[in-house]
C-alpha cells in the first residue's frame, strides 16, 4: 500500500499528514504514462488462459500479478478494467482438481512455489 505525504501547511516545521488514496488523482505526462500502462494491460496478451504459459514453473505468478496491477491502477486512476472482472473470473477455469493452479504432482512430491508466501 502507497502512502502519499502532504504537507499541512507551508514552511519548515509543518506537520506531514497521509492523503488517502482515492483522494489522489494522477494527471500530465505521469498521468499519461499510467493510462497507457493500463491499457495495455487491459489487451487480450493478459488472458488468464495466455498467462499461464508465460510462467509455467510459477503456477499463478503472472495471473495474480496481472489481477494486482490492474486492481492497483483501477484505484488510482479511478477506471475500472474492463478485462479484470473476466480476468478473475476465468481463473476459476484452469484450477486443477485439487482447487489450484499448476500441475497435480505425485504423492509426497512438493512444489516449492506452493509453499512461498509473505509475511
């Protein structure tokens, strides 16, 4: 999550205080440059279907990081992805029988890409 600092006042010694997201709107050439990035990422090359192959070792990785930026660039620019509604919901198409991505792997064999996370 960003957090956006603004000044409360002018001049030194002034309070910093953190602005919402929502409250934050993204305009000129910067602004420009995250519609494009968005558009782009609103294309048909970004289909759940098509994302898999592109990290086959990494089942999930380019979906999810494709349904985090487009979520991510929604909120800040206030558009909501045509692509990501169907995005997410074409997911559910390639789970495998044991209600995730990638392959069934043999008894007692692991993926370790299953077992990552953040903390």
């Amino acid at each position: 999550m960003a957090v956006v600092l603004v000044m409360a006042g002018a001049g030194w010694g002034q309070e910093w205080r953190p602005v919402e997201r929502g409250d934050v709107r993204v305009s000129g050439d910067l602004g420009h440059r995250v519609m494009l990035n968005y558009s782009r990422l609103s294309e048909g090359y970004y289909e759940a279907s098509k994302l898999e192959a592109v990290s086959p070792g990494w089942p999930g990785d380019a979906v999810g990081r494709e349904i985090l930026a487009l979520t991510l660039l929604g909120e800040e620019t206030g558009v909501e992805s045509p692509s990501l509604g169907t995005l997410i919901g074409d997911v559910g198409k390639h789970l495998n029988q044991g209600g995730y991505l990638g392959k069934v792997l043999p008894e007692g064999v692991e993926n370790e890409q299953y077992l990552s996370g953040h903390s």
